[in-house]
C-alpha cells in the first residue's frame, strides 16, 4: 500500500497547563541508551553506545557508570533493573570473553553469572548461552531466553537463585519463545511464543502457565506480534499485534480482570507508519495503563524512526508532537529515537536521540511529567506536511513538495543512513505556504553520492519530520 505522507502536529503551545504543572525536557547524559529506570527515577540503567554496547548504571551524582563485562558473542538483550536502583540484569561477557551469558549485578558484589549450569537442553549458539531482557522489580527474577542444544532456537526463561535457569517453555515443538519483560514479584511474565508457520505471537507466562494473548489467525498477520512491557502489578501488558484491518502492527494493550486477560485493544499507531511493515513498539506503561511510551519504525528498519507518546486523550503522537503541545520545543538538530523507560507512575520519561550535526552525538534525555492527570486533550493543530520523495526510488533527481501552516525558520537537509549530513537544500526563515525543491543526489561538494539510503529530514522550530530516499546508479 502506498505510504501517505505523515502528517505531524507542528509545536503550537495550544493547552494551557495547570498552574506549577510543566512538562520539561532535559539532557542528561552523552554516550548511552537509558533503558531501566528505578521508581523514583534517580537510578538508569542501559548499553553503552560506544564500546561494545555494555551495561551501565547512571545516577544525577555518580554520572554514567560502565559495569564492565562486555560481551562480544552473540550480543542480545535489554539491561533490566530493580525498583530501588541497586540491582541490575543483563547481557554479558565470560571474564575471558569467551561465551556471552546472563548476568546479575548488585550494588555490593557486582556480577553472579547466571549460565552455566543450565536447563537440560541447554547449549551454547554463536558463543552466546543466552540472553538477560528484563528483572522482576523485587530484583530476584531476571527473565529472557536461553539456547537449546542442537535446536538452533531460544526458549523464555527465568532465574532465581534457588532454580537456576528455567525453561518458560512454548506452545509448538521445537519452535522459539522469549521473555521481554516481568512484573513486581515475577508472577506476570510476558513475551512472545513462535507459531507453527513462523510469525511471533504475543503471550504472557502467569503463575508458570502460558497464556495466548491474541486470537491468532495461521497463514495471516493478525494476531501476529509481541509483548514488551508490564505493569508491576501484572494487570496490564502492552506491545504490539497486526491489526487485520489496517494491516498495521499497532500498538495493543492487554487488561487483566478477575484474574483473566481480556481480548486485544487496538491503541493505534504513529502516522506515516507504512501498513504491514511499520512497527510501534512500547518500552514501557505507567501502573495505570494512562500512558504508554515506545518508539515508531516507520517502515520497519532502524533508520527511519520515532519516539512516541501514547495516552487516552492524545492517541499516539510523535514525541516531537507531545512535548510541543505542551509548550517544550525541542532543538530541531536533535532526532529523538526512543522513549525508552518510564517510571510506574508516568511523571519521569527517558529517551536517547542523537545530534544531525557532527560530531552526531548521541545523548540521553529526561522528560517530567509533574501532573499526568493534568496532561490535556489533543485539539486540532495545524500540520506540518512533507510528501514522499518523487520519484524514489530514483537515479538522477528527485522531488521534495512540504508545507508550512505558519512561519518559520526551516532547515531541509539530507543524511546518510549513519546520520551524517549530506548536503543542505534550504536554511533560513520562510513565509506560510507550500514548497517544491528538487535533490540532484549530489552532496555538498558536488560528488553523485552512492547508492543507498538517504533522508530528507525538514526540521522548524515548531516540529520535523523526515522522509527515506532510496538512490540507485
């Protein structure tokens, strides 16, 4: 289906927030992906983005600390980490870098790992035993997959210090499953399970029993997807499934009532997400299921993508979009790439983006949400409109049509696929109105680039938005 072009709400500050109740965004550190955050948000932990993308622990008074124990083979994963700050779950190295295994760290003690022993079927995959993608929030519990010997497939599982490594198990013979995230005291375990023809089908593990979370159709999308987040209470997960209709891979929650999950809520999906390869996939929910954050792939690759913001009132709008419509207007040479950590109660966002100018660094942000009560409705905003490149895929020159609902300062650049600028089509201030300019795809020297992929990227001081260009010679 074609893509239509995404239409993204310029930062009008149209809601008037409650008096002392402001939204405000902040960097906090350089170098890392915050992924885990404690309860009261004092405490991240992530990856590193450089060198060997391992674990770390941040604090506002410490700063960004490398927990070592990088790992080298068969690199997979998600750093979890306990309620209050001190315990930390994750994918590691052996001392020697070896094998890859999961690990535990503590404040005290620093890393137990985790494999082996293993479950009885066991082995090791490219070097690698298994893979840490959560911690229940008492700290006992870390939970993701280990790898069968002789399968060439991954089982969820979890650990505790009395069991070991134990096999979650899935629902076909010799098919592969994964746990991505637990609740408080590990009850509510969620991930996904592998159906006979392949796609990954949401599911949760409750009390050690597995539980189908969609109504799965075989040789069809719908029901397709997976599980990632979950309140500490287990009542409520989110993730994504193929909606059958849309052919989208929308947003989706699951409610427990009466000690059951109902049936699949559709909570939708970032515009401009191309149906049946866009993907909206959240990171995390507040305890209250108000609000949900994650980040959009467009086209189901990691270049083209956003952070978003999911709440009853607003649906899921781009980050950009959020924060401006309450009155923070984010430096439009930064791209936020994920919300990826929220605390249970909603007030604390963190996210990682990265700078469109050199050195192209990539940085950690705080967002405070001091009233989430208080966060208004959508209303009608004016839009800032770019259409898909024309022709594109092309060889020689393409078409770039966007509109401005207002004036404004505009910058419309291209990049590489790496983020690095590659020639600047426009930069200055500019009346309302529609624009048509033409990329030769030369860059600023005036050399043909290479064949790959590109992106337009308009930025304003009211929003940004970006389109992928495919060059071909």
């Amino acid at each position: 289906m074609k893509l239509q072009a995404a239409l993204l709400a310029t930062g009008l500050a149209l809601f008037a927030a409650p008096a002392g109740a402001t939204v405000t965004f902040e960097y906090v550190f350089d170098g890392g992906y915050p992924l885990a955050v404690s309860n009261d948000g004092s405490v991240v932990a992530g990856n590193l983005a450089n060198g060997g993308y391992g674990p770390f622990r941040w604090t506002q008074a410490t700063g960004l600390i490398p927990l070592g124990r990088v790992a080298h083979l068969g690199i997979g994963g998600t750093p979890g980490m306990s309620s209050d700050g001190t315990r930390i779950a994750s994918t590691i190295g052996s001392l020697d870098s070896s094998y890859t295994t999961q690990g535990l760290w503590t404040l005290v003690s620093g890393w137990q790992e985790l494999m082996p022993p293993m479950p009885p079927d066991g082995g090791s995959t490219d070097g690698s035993y298994g893979n840490v993608w959560g911690l229940s929030g008492d700290g006992t519990t870390p939970v993701g997959l280990y790898w069968r010997q002789g399968f060439g497939r991954a089982h969820a599982s979890k650990w505790t210090q009395a069991t070991g490594v134990v096999d979650l198990g899935g629902t076909v013979t010799g098919q592969s499953s994964r746990a991505n995230c637990v609740n408080y005291d590990a009850s509510v375990i969620a991930g996904w399970v592998e159906t006979p023809t392949g796609p990954w089908r949401p599911a949760a593990w409750v009390n050690g029993s597995a539980v189908l979370l969609t109504s799965y159709v075989d040789e069809s999308i719908a029901g397709s997807g997976e599980a990632r987040a979950v309140t500490q209470n287990g009542d409520i997960i989110v993730g994504f499934s193929s909606d059958p209709v849309s052919q989208q891979r929308a947003l989706s929650m699951w409610k427990r009532t009466a000690g059951v999950f109902g049936p699949t809520q559709i909570l939708g999906w970032i515009d401009g997400s191309e149906p049946g390869y866009g993907k909206t996939i959240p990171y995390g929910v507040s305890e209250d299921g108000r609000i949900v954050v994650g980040y959009a792939s467009y086209y189901g690759d990691p270049f083209d993508v956003a952070g978003f913001v999911w709440t009853q009132e607003t649906g899921v709008v781009d980050a950009n979009t959020f924060l401006a419509n309450n009155g923070v207007f984010v430096d439009p040479n930064f791209s936020i790439t994920a919300l990826s950590a929220m605390t249970p109660d909603g007030t604390k966002i963190f996210g990682y983006g990265q700078m469109l100018v050199a050195p192209f660094t990539r940085r950690a942000f705080r967002i405070t949400m001091p009233n989430l009560v208080a966060v208004p409705p959508a209303t009608a905003t004016a839009k800032l409109e770019m259409s898909a490149a024309s022709p594109n895929p092309s060889s020689s020159s393409c078409r770039l049509d966007f509109m401005l609902a207002n004036p404004s300062n505009a910058d419309l650049s291209i990049f590489d696929a790496a983020g690095r600028r590659v020639v600047t089509l426009l930069h200055g201030d500019l009346p309302a109105g529609r624009r048509s300019l033409t990329w030769t795809g030369r860059d600023a020297t005036g050399q043909t680039v290479a064949a790959g992929v590109y992106f337009a990227h308009l930025s304003t001081r009211e929003g940004a938005v970006s389109r992928r260009i495919i060059r071909v010679n």
